[in-house]
C-alpha cells in the first residue's frame, strides 16, 4: 500500500532564495505561519485560508492577508507596460499595496555594470542584472476617489530635513498620471516635480 507523501509550500524568489513556509505556536496562544529561508523545523503543507504568498520588489518572501485589490490589474499594467516600453525589463518595478500603486528605482545600477564585467552573454547578463538588481520607491499614485478612479501623483523627497512623500500635482486618472509624471523617471527633472 502507497502513502501520499504532502509537499512543503516553498516559493523561490526571483533573487534565487527559496523559502520555506514554517508553522509554530504563537506565544499568545494559537498558531503562526512565517516563511524563512530555513529548511529545518515544521513546515507547513498548505497556504492557511484567507492568505496569500507575496513577493517584495526586492525579492523577500512574506505571507500575508489576502485583501480585496483596490487597484485594478488594468491601471498597473498600464504603468507596467509604460515602463517596459521606454527604460527595460528591470531599472523600474511597480508595486500594488491597498491603495497605493508604487513605481521602486534601481538603485544599484553602477554596481551591476561593474559585477556584469565578466563574461557572459547578452541573455545571461540580463539575467543576472534582473536578479541582483535592488530597488527603491521613486513615485506613486495612490488612489483618492474610487468612484471616478482618481489618483494623487507624489513623489519620494530625499532631502534630509524631509526624506518622505511629497504631493507633484492634481489627482487625475493613471492613464494621465502615466503620460505626465513617468518621463521624469531616471532625470533630473524628477526633483523639480512638487
């Protein structure tokens, strides 16, 4: 007689870690699910209810609440395909988070030329730059009026005395925030939007 051996849930980012979802006992009582980059200890064999697997811009693994998307698939691959068509495959990640749709900087581009120095060919550079790459937050549009789909544009201040969000215009649709604000990506231009 054959028994059914169950899997772990694992999920390998796109950096190549491979984590491994564990289940403990929470300290308060009840149960915990965490992922980690460890093998050892016990792991569980399903997802709970009502969560899902997320994956960081920079490649870290998490489990989360599963929400209802508040951001339509639409209007981020309205950004997504903007961004692929003017700067490639990895200088620009956009992130959906509530009500938030973030477009994340590669920040360590200089570093990646220099690594890339070996040999290799075109195709495994890329591969290679994609999977070392890190990023930032450089711009978001979040979503004030859910009715018309209108979005406030900010970007992020790196000035010392404030290093936060700052507002770059008018709420208007993605498809306008798009054509308006994301040519500043990668300029200096950038810095004068506020």
């Amino acid at each position: 007689m054959a028994t059914l051996v169950q899997m772990a849930v694992t999920r390998t980012s796109r950096i190549g870690k491979t984590y491994y979802l564990h289940v403990g006992p929470k300290a308060g009582g009840g149960v915990q699910y965490y992922f980690s980059t460890k093998s050892n200890g016990q792991l569980a064999e399903q997802i709970p209810e009502g969560y899902e697997v997320y994956e960081t811009v920079n490649g870290q693994v998490y489990l989360r609440r599963r929400k209802p998307r508040l951001i339509g698939e639409e209007e981020e691959k309205l950004v997504v395909r903007w961004l692929r068509r003017e700067t490639g495959e990895y200088l620009y990640k956009v992130e959906v988070r509530g009500k938030e749709l973030t477009i994340h900087e590669c920040c360590n581009e200089l570093a990646l030329e220099s690594e890339l120095g070996i040999r290799l060919s075109s195709r495994q550079q890329e591969r290679r730059r994609q999977s070392l790459a890190r990023y930032m937050p450089v711009m978001r549009f979040v979503l004030v009026d859910g009715d018309n789909r209108l979005f406030k544009p900010e970007r992020y201040c790196f000035r010392g005395s404030v290093e936060d969000w700052i507002d770059i215009g008018p709420p208007d649709t993605v498809e306008k925030l798009t054509e308006t604000y994301l040519k500043h990506l990668g300029r200096d231009s950038l810095y004068e939007l506020y």
